[in-house]
C-alpha cells in the first residue's frame, strides 16, 4: 500500500509540473531589437466606412502557400491594436486585461526581449535576428482566432510589404502609419535609435519629437476629419512646421519653475523618414525647492507656427478651430485631465517615481519620444535600470 502511495504521489508531481504553462525560447544569435506600433488611428464612421479596421498582423519572412496565402512566418506580431497613448518603461502585458487585443510589439507576445544595454532596460522590445527580410503587414478581423487559424480570404489584405535591414544589437522602433491622406496610402517608418549610445546624464530628462502625421491631413476640410478626435486644440492636426516651446510647472496649476516658462527647445517638422530627432533636456531636479529626491514637476509642451510668440498666442484653449497653428500637451502625472489646462491632450508625467532602494517613492530622470499622428500625441517612455526596492 505505501509503494502504491508513493507511485501516486510521484505521478500527481510529474502532472503538476507538465500542467504548468511554459515558453521555450529559441536562443536568438546576433540579435537586433525590435518594438513595433500600429498608428492607424483613424475611427470609422459614416464618412470612411468603406476603409478597413486597422486591426493587423505583422509577419516577418512569411512562407506563402500555392495560392500567396501566407501559412506561416519566422516571426509574427498578431491582434496588433492602435496604439496606446502611452508606451510605458516596461512590457505592456503587465497590468493589462485579459484581452488578446496588443497596444505594440512585442507587448503582450511571449518572445525573447532585449537586455539592459548601456543602463538602459529594453525589455519593451523583441530579439529578433539581424539582417535582411521581409515584413508584411495584413489586415485582420476583430476576433480572437489566430492570423493562421482563419479562412485564406481573410489572410490576403496586405497594408504593408517591404523588406528591412537590422543591424546586430541595433535598437529599432517601426511604426506602421498612414503616409497620405488624400490617397490612404500607408506605409512604415523603421527608426534606428541612438539613446543607448549618448552620453545621456542620469540626471537630466530627455525628450524627442516626431510628427509623423499623414500628409495633407492638417490641410483637408474638417469634415472630413469629422469626430476622428473627442477634444485638444490639435484634434485636426498640426502645421507641417512648428516651434516647441516647454513649461516646467508645480503640480495643481500652471505655475512654473524659475527659468521654464515657455522656453524654446527647437522645431518640429512633419517627416515619416527614417532620422533620427534630436533630444532636448532639462534637469531631473528643476525645482530649487525639491529635497534631489523626490520632485513632482510636470511638463507642459506649447506648439505654435513660426513667428507666434507664446506669450502672445492669439489661439484660444478652448477652441479646436486654429488653422493648424497651436497644439498643447500636457504631461501631468499618470495622464488624467486636469481642469486648469483646457485644449490640451494629456500623456503621462516624463518622471518616474517609484519605490527604490530605502526611498519610497524616488525620482527617476528617463528618455522619452513623443510622436504626432493625425491629431493626436503619444509618449514613449525608456528608463534606466534602478536599485530594487529596500524593505
């Protein structure tokens, strides 16, 4: 009786452990990274109901049966979603519903990511292999069936076909967008990122910016554009040209830092190239007030057609009719809305604040991308690796 126990007792081990959810990884030799963003941000509605749903599925060197309907790939990217308004310093799955639905790749995708290079943590992109292949974009219906899984009519909308080139251990953004309004034509953007290799301070925070909105689209008739964008004084967009201009504040008004009040970090021109921006700085501990450990500054980023002085902006906030010349941004906290900044588009504070070390929380300065699409502004946000929390 007590062998048969034990026999027992040892089958239900083995079951346990063959129960339990795993990922083999395949050990990725010379590998480039890679995060990927779907900026089709258009709605559908009455005035476009003919386009497609910019639900995708990205795969890369695609093998295609008899007919061209793909049956297989190296890599796939599946349930690619519009993008969040803000890419966090860390994967998207953590924290996320349970939806099959994915805000970027990798995102929610089990696949290998990439290490901390230099300081800084890239687990928010893929390994992928190095060199040359083939990307395909597909369109997808809005369901939970795998991209290979569905019917062949349904695996044959491409969005998307290029061929890419990926350096080794080369950190790579793409984003797949809409590069002419007028025509719909999309296409991508493969951007080779740079942070990794500047000589960044750890304490200064970093910001980029992209407008990679379509062409002709702040200049077409806002019917057309009709309820694409809920509020923001950029909801039809912004000029192909423009100035930025930062405001450091306190939190709970508008009330500045000494020495960041609308100052002037550079322009901004419309480009779905592949270069890289410049990055403009300022000081983690801006505030002359703050204890260098904690601070609780927030930015407020001012974009105006050149030869508009800030301090005499003849736009209101509260009136999204601006000819394309005025858009706001406010980077406030975790992102909610805030009554004292009216007409802006709200993304979460460039500072992270988090538990470390014996300080709880502490200020961490990070390196940050925002990018204009049509309208709207999204915040990426990388972060370097910091000391784990001490209890």
């Amino acid at each position: 009786m007590t062998k048969i126990m034990h026999l027992l007792a040892a089958l239900l081990l083995l079951w346990s452990f063959s129960s339990c959810s795993k990922v083999d990884y395949t050990e990725i030799e010379r590998p480039a990274y890679l995060r990927v963003f779907n900026d089709l941000n258009l709605k559908i509605g009455l005035e476009n109901k003919d386009e497609e749903r910019p639900f995708l599925c990205m795969l890369i060197d695609p093998q295609t049966d008899k007919d061209g309907v793909p049956v297989s790939a190296a890599l796939k990217g599946d349930y690619l979603d519009q993008r969040n308004p803000y890419a966090p310093p860390y994967p998207s799955h953590i924290g996320s519903s349970t939806s099959k639905n994915n805000p970027e790749y990798p995102g929610k995708e089990n696949v290998l990511v990439g290490p901390v290079l230099n300081g800084f943590d890239l687990s928010s992109w893929a390994q992928v292999p190095s060199g040359r292949h083939r990307v395909v974009f597909y369109y997808r219906p809005m369901n939970d069936i795998p991209f290979f899984d569905l019917e062949p009519a349904m695996r044959r909308n491409k969005v998307v076909d290029t061929v890419i080139e990926l350096g080794v251990e080369e950190v790579y953004t793409m984003h797949v967008l809409q590069s002419n309004f007028a025509t719909k034509e999309k296409g991508i953007v493969l951007r080779t990122e740079n942070f990794h290799k500047l000589p960044l301070s750890d304490s200064m925070v970093y910001i980029n910016f992209y407008n990679y909105s379509a062409a002709g689209f702040w200049q077409a008739d806002r019917n057309l554009k009709k309820d694409q964008y809920a509020s923001g004084v950029m909801r039809y967009g912004i000029r192909d040209e423009m100035n930025i201009w930062l405001s450091l504040c306190k939190p709970g008004g508008t009330k500045t830092i000494p020495g960041y009040k609308f100052a002037y970090l550079g322009q901004l021109q419309r480009n779905t190239g592949n270069q890289v921006a410049p990055y403009y700085s300022f000081p983690l501990f801006a505030d002359s007030a703050s204890n260098h450990i904690i601070t609780d500054i927030w930015q407020n980023i001012t974009l105006l057609a050149p030869g508009i002085d800030p301090e005499q902006n003849p736009y209101r906030d509260f009136d999204a009719v601006t000819d394309g010349g005025y858009g706001l941004i406010a980077c406030y906290g975790n992102g909610g809305q805030q009554s004292f900044v009216k007409g802006a588009l709200f993304l979460p504070g460039m500072i992270v604040n988090i538990h470390s070390g014996t300080y709880n929380p502490r200020s961490f300065a990070t390196v940050n991308t925002i990018e204009v699409v049509n309208g709207n502004a999204y915040l990426t946000t990388v972060q370097r690796k910091y000391a784990p929390p001490v209890y």
